[in-house]
C-alpha cells in the first residue's frame, strides 16, 4: 500500500511552506520515524518524518519548490512495519 507525505498544517495562518531539503532520494529503504524532508515556513522549520516502512518510490516536489499546506511531496510504498 502507498502512503502520501503531504505538506502537514502548521498553524492558523500558514498556507505554504518551501522544500528546504530532501532527506532520502528515490528507491531508498525507510523505517517508522526515519527523517525524509526538511520544510520551512515564515515561523517554523519542520523535518517530516517516514510513518511506515518502505521504499520512497516518487518525490513530486523539488528542493526549493513553495508548496501548499496539503499538497503531495513523496509517495512510499510500504513493506510492512
């Protein structure tokens, strides 16, 4: 089964936040709570982290790309765990 990352809801007025760093890179293996993405918005900077097993089959949003709270970063596919 895949799971989506999507861009988390940081607070009451954050609508967008940038890819500041990807973590991992396609085809990497990840376990629960391994870091993938580092995003930054005007008040906080957050590192999401992997809430399954699996392989990072697919990364939509390039380092740098100002993103929308909601929208699709990655897609793992899981393995178990």
């Amino acid at each position: 089964m895949n799971m989506e990352i999507r861009v988390p809801k940081m607070g009451m007025d954050t609508t967008e936040v940038m890819v500041s760093g990807w973590l991992v890179n396609v085809g990497d293996s990840v376990k629960v709570g391994t870091p993938l993405v580092e995003v930054e918005s005007e008040k906080v900077t957050l590192v999401l982290e992997s809430e399954t097993e699996g392989i990072i089959t697919s990364i939509s949003k390039p380092k740098g790309s100002t993103v929308p709270v909601g929208d699709l970063l990655a897609i793992v596919e899981s393995t178990g765990g």
